[in-house]
C-alpha cells in the first residue's frame, strides 16, 4: 500500500519570501502525486498534479512541484509568497486502484 | 456549477444517536469516497464506491456504513455515534478516466 510524509508540520514564511514544502512517499511503482490546498473551513482545491513525463509540474497560484524518482520526493515550491497562500497544504499519492493517500498536512503561516 | 455538495455542513450528535451525511455530486463521476480529517493525521479514506450500487471499505471504515442507490449520490452513516467520530467528513468524486479528484466542502461533526 502506498503512504505519504510531510515533515513539516507548520512552516512560518515571510511575504515575498520563497516557499518549500517536502513530502515524500512509499510506493512500489510509478504513483500519480498530487498537491492539495485547504483554506480555513474550506473544502480541498488541487493545486497540481503529476501523473508522468515532465518531471517539473506547473500547477495554479504561481506553485510548482518537481517530482524525483531516486528520492521518492515530490516537493512543492512557490517562488514569492502572498498572504493569501496562508493554508494548509496536503500531499497525496494515488496508484493503481482507486483511492488516494494522504499526508498529514502542512500548515503555512505568512507574516507580513 | 455546484460540484460536490455535502449536507449538512455542521452538525451536534449525543453519543449514541444515529445520522445520515449526504454527498451529492453533478459530474456524473463514476468514483464517490468518504474521507474524515483529524488534526495531524490529514485524510483517511472511510468507505468508496466506484459505481451506483457498490461500496467498499476504506481505511477507517469501523462503526461507518455507506450506501450508493443512485450514481449522484453517496450517502455515509453513523448507526451509533461515538466522541471518537467527531471529526470533519469530506465527500470526494472522480470519473474514471481521471485521477483527479473533486471535494465538498465538508461537514463539521461533533459528538458529545
């Protein structure tokens, strides 16, 4: 079965500053790997998603994810955070059958 | 466009009580899940279905049943609802031709 780690629980970033959030998963294969963003009381929102191919992903909101195979690592980075990126963010892998995996979650706090 | 819609969006039960969480979704998504949140340990998937009149157990899917009567719907019950099922319930959909998957809003239970 597949599974997923976010070291970070709560990284604290400057506005403006450049962002990078680790995850890293466990699966026997090539898995499909995903970025998730929840907001305060919302629901969750794909932020980018690698299936195959290209292993620099370009999602919404300026985000980017690079996926490495040798690291088993699929980290999402911003280049200059907005306030409105203050979130958390959840790293999921899918695989052959139907369901998805989630890490525990990232928490973004943005300080002016 | 509604997406996926989860009712009810919060929710008070006394331990012991019984409840139906409804998903719906407008997609015509072949592939319905039902996920609960708990702080520090993300998404956990409870019971999915992957077409009208299918179900099958996810990873938590103790003291939860489901049911999948018409393709739009997936609704997830609580027969007797324990404190420990306090949690927020996220309902997810994707065809099958995608790995991509859609979420609801959520629905906030407390059990007391």
């Amino acid at each position: 079965a597949q599974s997923v780690t976010q070291p970070d629980i709560h990284i604290t970033v400057s506005e403006g500053a450049s962002l990078e959030l680790r995850c890293n998963y466990s699966y026997g294969a090539t898995p499909y790997l995903f970025w998730y963003v929840q907001s305060p009381g919302q629901g969750l929102q794909l932020l980018l998603k690698y299936f195959s191919g290209d292993t620099l992903v370009q999602g919404i909101k300026g985000f980017e994810a690079e996926f490495k195979r040798s690291q088993s690592s699929f980290n999402l980075r911003k280049p200059s955070v907005h306030w409105s990126d203050a979130a958390e963010y959840f790293c999921a892998v899918g695989a052959g059958d139907y369901k998805l995996s989630f890490g525990a979650g990232t928490t973004v706090t943005v300080r002016a | 466009n509604a997406g996926v819609t989860q009712t009810p969006k919060f929710r008070v039960l006394k331990t012991g009580q019984s409840m139906t969480l409804l998903c719906a979704q407008d997609m015509n998504h072949e592939y319905m899940y039902w996920y609960r949140q708990d702080p520090g340990m993300g998404l956990r998937l409870i019971h999915y279905s992957v077409g009208e009149g299918t179900t099958a157990k996810g990873e938590v899917p103790d003291g939860y049943n489901v049911s999948r009567l018409k393709k739009q719907n997936f609704l997830l019950g609580l027969e007797s609802a324990a404190p420990s099922q306090t949690s927020v319930y996220f309902c997810a959909s994707r065809t099958h031709l995608s790995t991509e998957a859609f979420f609801g809003q959520g629905t906030r239970l407390t059990v007391v």
